[in-house]
C-alpha cells in the first residue's frame, strides 16, 4: 500500500458541479470511493465544503444581503446540518458512521486545542468512524471573507500534519496544476508532478477565485506547500472522473503529484526532539521503560516517577529513565502540577484526584518520539 492514511478534501465547486446548490449524484459517488477504501484497508479523514451552497439551497428566496459577511455565516449555519444530513445519508448505505468537527486554526494553533483535536481525530479512525471536517465558518471570519489563508484548502493541510497523514488528495474540478488555465488556453498542459513549489509555480496557479468556491489554484498551491513542508504527499486531482480516489489509492499517476519534502517522521522528530519546545521532564520507572520503548505502548501515570519542570497540558516533555537518561519525548495530556498528584497511580484513580481527566494517558503513543 502506497499510502495509509489519506485526507481528501472535497471542494465546493466539485461539490456543487458548479451550480448553486449541492449534487448529491456527485455526493454518492465520492461516498462510495471512500467506503471502497476504507474497506481495503485505509483510513480517511475528509475536509468538507460546500455548507454555504447547502444554505443558500435550503434558504432558497430569501434575499442575500449584499453577499455580507454576516449573511454568508447565515447561510454556513443553515448549510452545516444539511450538508452532514446528506453526507450520514449516503455513507449510511455502506453501514458506515459519520462524525463531524468543525475547526477553525485557532482550534489547532492552541497547545490545548491542538492535543484534543489530534486525540480526537485518531481516535475515530482507530474506531472506523468517517471524520468529515470544515472550517468553522460561523466564526471563522477568514474563510467566510475568502481571504488566502482562510480557507479549507489550507485547514486540510493543517490536518494532515495534524493526524501524521500519507498523503493530501484535493479534489476540484480541474485535473490539476496546468501550464495555463484549461478554462480558457486550449494549449495548456497538465504538469504530472512538482517537485518543488517555486516561485514559478506560485505564478502558473495565479490567483483565480472559484466562483462558488472560496479557493482556486493559488490556495490549493498554498496548502501544498505547507503539507509536502511537513512529509505529506499532495495530489491535486479532478474530483469528477470515474474511481478517481480508488485510482490514487492503488498508486495509479493522476492530476498532480507534490511528493513531500521531508520524510513524516524525520520532521516529526526534528520538531519534538530538538527541544526547542521542551517544557519539562518526565521520569519513568523500569516496567514504563519496557513499555514504551519495547512495546511501543503509551506511557500511563502509574509508571511515572517524578515530573519536573513547570510545563502545561500539551505541552513536549523529555521522557527520561531512573538513570537520567533520555528514552525520548512526547506532548503530555497532563500539566506538572496534575502529574505530581496523580503520578505512580492507576489511571482508573485519575478522575478522584483531580475532579477531571483527559484519558489514561499521560502521553499516548501517537503523541511520542522514542530515540
């Protein structure tokens, strides 16, 4: 399997075929392609547009309001429950479970925020669950004013670096980066694979608006950029053509291909075990050692010594053994001063001591680089 762990991102124009409001023909066809996916065996997250479409369908007559900021929130809170109604529809034919999150990057950038949503998420593809994400536009006033760095194209982006994923796929309606745009330049060509994204590619993409989209090639370009940075692969593909995630999964050559810059876990490990953003230290007791180096299992309270440092939850801690030597390191789920009152406990105690809890865990294995 050349990939594992896929993000797919469905754009509003592929969504919506270019009209107004959401068709559901296309809809059914991406469902069934994830749902053949996932039952050979990968695991997908997908980042959803298309719910202002989905309001502006439900809201039909109603007079917009100049296209106002307002308005569009408006018509993203109508369009949410409609969108995910559809989506728990079609993936239901399959016998499969949807869930929803709504994000924006604040959600991710915060040192909280980011811990739970990266728990949450992997926690749903362990349990099979289909995650369909979007930008929180009720809030997120970026996306909603189409500004660059707003929109869904760049939040899958931050997703795939958030759950460590293989690879990016963005779906349009377009079969990909072209020497110039398809739509008007009968001689343009589709360009297979970027091996770096330079200014001259930045150039090629341009800054073209979808028209019921908030995001054309410049934005998709953008997120490339931020998810081959981080080791993930992106392949910007037409979402229109027959099995064309079926056709990626099995490593067929479509749309274009940005192949990562930099090996997932080498930037990974760069990140965590530079201790750059070291906090505190954690030192574990011989079974813990056991545990998480051999076993590849997460370390609980029960195997913790002594926690030093003053450090807060999702914060990078330095995992050290009773010698002082350093096993490693991860983002722990508790502060400093949580972890003296419930360190060399059983996590079942967890909830008694602290009135609270955030999982068994003080570090769980997907948070956590052993050297």
């Amino acid at each position: 399997m050349l990939y594992h762990r896929i993000i797919a991102k469905f754009g509003t124009s592929l969504l919506t075929s270019g009209t107004d409001h959401l068709d559901v023909h296309i809809m059914a066809g991406l469902v069934e392609q994830v749902a053949k996916l996932q039952q050979q065996g990968f695991e997908i997250i997908l980042v959803s547009s298309g719910a202002i479409a989905a309001g502006r369908q439900k809201l039909k007559g109603v007079r917009e309001h100049k296209k106002s900021t307002p308005f569009k929130q408006v018509l993203a809170s109508v369009g949410q429950s409609h969108l995910m109604h559809t989506y728990e529809q079609l993936f239901s034919q399959h016998g499969m479970i949807v869930a929803q999150a709504l994000l924006t990057k604040a959600d991710i950038s915060d040192r909280a925020g980011y811990l739970n949503a990266r728990n949450t998420l992997l926690t749903l593809i362990e349990l099979g669950v289909i995650c369909i994400i979007n930008e929180n536009d009720v809030v997120a006033v970026d996306e909603i004013e189409e500004l660059k760095f707003g929109d869904n194209d760049n939040l899958s982006a931050m997703v795939a670096n958030l759950v460590d994923a293989d690879l990016l796929v963005l779906l349009t309606d377009v079969g990909g980066l072209y020497t110039a745009d398809p739509h008007h330049d009968t001689d343009a060509r589709l360009i297979p694979r970027v091996e770096e994204i330079d200014g001259q590619v930045e150039r090629l993409a341009g800054d073209t608006i979808n028209h019921h989209g908030t995001g054309g090639m410049a934005t998709k370009i953008e997120a490339a950029k931020l998810a081959t940075s981080s080791g993930v692969n992106v392949i910007i593909a037409d979402g229109r053509e027959p099995d064309i995630l079926v056709r990626i999964g099995r490593g067929e050559n479509v749309g274009t291909l940005f192949p990562a810059r930099v090996n997932k876990m080498e930037s990974k490990k760069r990140w965590m075990l530079s201790g750059l953003a070291c906090r505190g230290r954690v030192t574990v007791d011989k079974g813990a050692v056991v545990a998480v180096k051999e076993q590849n299992k997460s370390l609980l309270p029960a195997g913790v010594i002594r926690a030093e440092g003053e450090f807060e939850r999702g914060d990078i801690v330095d995992i050290l053994d009773e010698n002082g030597s350093r096993l490693g390191c991860g983002i722990s789920n508790y502060g400093s001063v949580d972890l003296t009152i419930i360190k060399g406990k059983h996590s079942d105690s967890i909830p008694s001591l602290l009135g609270y809890d955030y999982g068994d865990e003080v570090i769980h294995r997907n948070n956590m680089v052993i050297v």
